[in-house]
C-alpha cells in the first residue's frame, strides 16, 4: 500500500515493498499521485516493475563504449564506426 501525504503543498506518494527499492515521487493533486501507486504497485504485483534509477546515472558515453565493445566487432564497417563513435563520445552531450 502507497502512503500518500501532503508535503508542503505538494501530495507525494511513496511506495515501499519487499524486494524493490523504495519509490517516491510529487504530484499536484492527491488523485494524481494515487492514480500513479496504483499504477506502479501493479506494475509491482505482476513483476515487470524496474527502476530507472540505473538508466538516469547511465551516460550517453558509456552507452556507446559498451555498443563499441560488444557488436562492432561483428560488423563489417567496425573500424570506420569506430572512429565516427569515439568522435561522438567527446562531444559534451555524451557527458
């Protein structure tokens, strides 16, 4: 069960189960932030319930190192995609 509580004029909901990290999050209204723990808690409940919280600290850089690692060895342009994707990391929005 979500507990949802008013916070500072702002309605958060947090959510916390047995072998998931725990979930919160703000809303405006009292009826969106339940609308969106019952919505998790059966995303929960069915098992196909993931955090996002390793995708947010994953970098665009890091995305592409491991895409160099793993499938452009397969490919026949690997050397040319290589050098196009390196180029890419050092751009700041890889950062």
């Amino acid at each position: 069960m979500a507990a949802i509580s008013l916070r500072n004029d702002v309605w958060q909901a947090r959510i916390r189960r047995r072998g998931h990290p725990t979930v919160t999050r703000s809303f405006t209204t009292r009826r969106d932030a339940e609308k969106w723990a019952r919505s998790i808690e059966t995303a929960m409940d069915r098992g196909y319930y993931s955090s996002g919280s390793e995708a947010q600290r994953t970098t665009l850089a890091e995305v592409i190192a491991r895409y160099i690692a793993e499938v452009l060895p397969s490919l026949k342009s690997a050397k040319q995609d290589a050098i196009r994707l390196k180029a890419l990391m050092r751009h700041p929005l890889c950062r």
